[in-house]
C-alpha cells in the first residue's frame, strides 16, 4: 500500500513536472507591424489597449498610418516567441467604412504589449481606452476621449470637447477648442487655453487651471486648487488643501471658494467691481487692497470693491482667507 502510493506521489510529481516544462518561460521578443489606411472626410478612430504607450497625432496627407512595437513576454503554453508570431500575422487593426478599431480583441494581448504611433487626418475623433500606459493626443479636431486605468494622459490643440480620465495618473489638456472634462483619482491635473468650460476633479492631487475660457467647476479631495485668469463663474473646493483664485470677476459672475483645512487666496485687480462674503471659522481674513468694509467680525467679513457686481464666497474651515492685488 505505502509502495502504491509512493509510485502515484512519483506519477503526479512527474505530471506537474511535464505541465511546468510545457509553460514557456523565457526571454522577451520584440516585434513590429505597420498598416496605412486611405480615408475620406471626417473619421473615427477607436483603440483599445491592454498594455503600452499610445501618440496620436493629426497628419496632412489624408491618411491614417498605425505604427505599433509589440513586446512579448511571460509564462503561458505558448512560448512569447509563437504569441508574437501569431500577433504579426494578424494585427489587431481593421478599417469600416470611416471607423479604424484598434485593439479589439483583447483576449489576445495576455503577455503582450504594444506601443502604438498613430498619425490620422486632423479631422478625427478619438477614443481611446488603455489599462496602462501614457496617451499623447493632440492636432486633431475632435471630439476626444481618452481613458486609463494607470498611466498620465495629454491632449494638446484639440478643437473640439475633450473628456480625459485616469484612475492613477497625472491628466494634462492645453489648447482645447470647446469644453474639457479632466479627472485623475491619483495624480496632478493640468488645464491651459481651453476657450469653453473646465471641469477639474483630483481625489489626491493639485489641480491647475490657466486662462479658462469660460465656467470652471474644480473639486480636490487632498491637495489644492490653482485657478489663475478666472472671468465666468467658478466653483473651487478643496476638502483638505489650499484654494487660489486669480482673475476679474464679471458683472453676473458667482465665484465660490471652499476648503475644510486649508487657506484661501483670491487675488483680483484694484479695479475689480464685486461683492464680497469670507468666513474662516478658524483663521484670519486679512485683505491687502483697498476694500469697502459693510459688516466685519472676528472670522466674517462683508464688502465690496468699486460698484459692486460679480458676487465672491470664501469659507474655510481651519485657514486663513487673504485677498490680494493682481494683474
């Protein structure tokens, strides 16, 4: 009995054994394809990757080139070597109509990643969806949406809305044409020259905003908000972090600054028109330009500047509310 099933420990040894030989552990492959596509008029170009940086930007001659290094790696019953081979032979590229899908099927990128340098006609619309990897999309005219799980995303001189989104990873969109919607759970956000409304949401991370174009609606769980050349309405929150705005509110403007545990600045011209109400439940509200003072108390303060007009709120929970000169 003992020598039965000293022989049935030997055989299923020796099968995992066998099972472990057939599971290909090697070096990793390399590898790359191109494919060219003719187009005409406005197009749309899909991607999905698993794994792999992504670079998109608007070409001149009216044709899309897809350009992709593939890399393949890891533990499978196909060695990297076959799992290359067998990408190579049929890329995960296809052309209907006016859409170019990229990625589509992804339960063949097990073990593999690709790195894609895709040129398309400017007059493109783009969505693009990565598990890991950085996106640069920029020169084409939109619209754009660009998801990740892990890694930055950076749209640049896009004309139409723009809606960025990571889940770890820094969001960055400079020169958008129309409204743009960033948002990173982990990681700094970035928006520059965007002549429509920004919304800006970072759970951890410093949110800047430059020279909106019109409404700006930023909302940071732990780090700060940065809101400089504000005119149309804007919504600043920090629940833990600092708050600095800077601008010339409009006539009809509302302008609302908010942190739990932070300071606040709002910095404005001497020739601003506005309304003002700050409360610092624990802080100091100092001002450092010339004000009209209508109601004052220890963490209060109401008044005005020039003729009144655009109306400002400030509270802060622990921190100090200072109002500034700016340009």
């Amino acid at each position: 009995m003992a020598r039965h099933r000293t022989q049935c420990l030997s055989f299923v040894l020796l099968l995992a054994l066998g099972l472990i030989a057939g599971c290909y552990s090697g070096p990793a492959v390399k590898g790359t394809f191109d494919r060219s596509y003719n187009v005409t008029g406005p197009i749309r170009l899909e991607l999905n990757n698993a794994a792999g940086d992504v670079e998109i930007t608007g070409s001149a001659d009216g044709k899309v080139h897809v350009h992709a290094e593939v890399r393949s790696s890891g533990m499978g019953l196909d060695n990297p070597k076959k799992r290359l081979d067998d990408l190579l032979a049929n890329p995960p590229v296809e052309q209907r109509g006016e859409t170019i899908r990229i990625g589509k099927d992804m339960s063949r990128m097990s073990n593999l990643s690709i790195s894609y340098t895709i040129q398309v006609p400017h007059d493109t619309e783009v969505s693009s969806n990565l598990a890991s990897g950085t996106q640069t999309i920029r020169g084409v005219r939109g619209p754009v949406k660009a998801q990740s799980a892990s890694g930055t995303i950076r749209a640049e001189k896009i004309e139409r809305d723009t809606q960025l989104t990571t889940v770890s990873g820094s969001v960055s969109a400079t020169d958008i044409g129309n409204d743009v919607r960033v948002s990173t759970a982990t990681g700094n956000v970035n928006v520059s020259n965007a002549k429509g409304d920004v919304r800006a949401n970072a759970l951890s991370g410093v949110i800047h905003v430059y020279k909106p174009g019109g409404r700006v609606d930023a909302d940071a769980g732990s780090g700060e908000v940065e809101i400089q050349g504000a005119a149309s309405d804007v919504n600043a929150h920090a629940l833990s972090g600092r708050v600095s705005v800077q601008g010339n509110p409009g006539a009809d403007s509302y302008w609302q600054l908010k942190t739990a545990s932070g300071a606040v600045q709002l910095g404005v011209p001497a020739s601003a028109n506005l309304h003002l109400s700050a409360e610092a439940t624990s802080g100091e509200i100092r001002t450092d330009i010339p004000i009209v003072v209508e109601e004052q108390g220890k963490h209060s303060l109401r008044a005005h500047m020039g003729s009144g007009g655009g109306r400002v709120d400030i509270h802060t929970v622990s921190g100090e509310i200072r109002v500034i000169g700016a340009n």
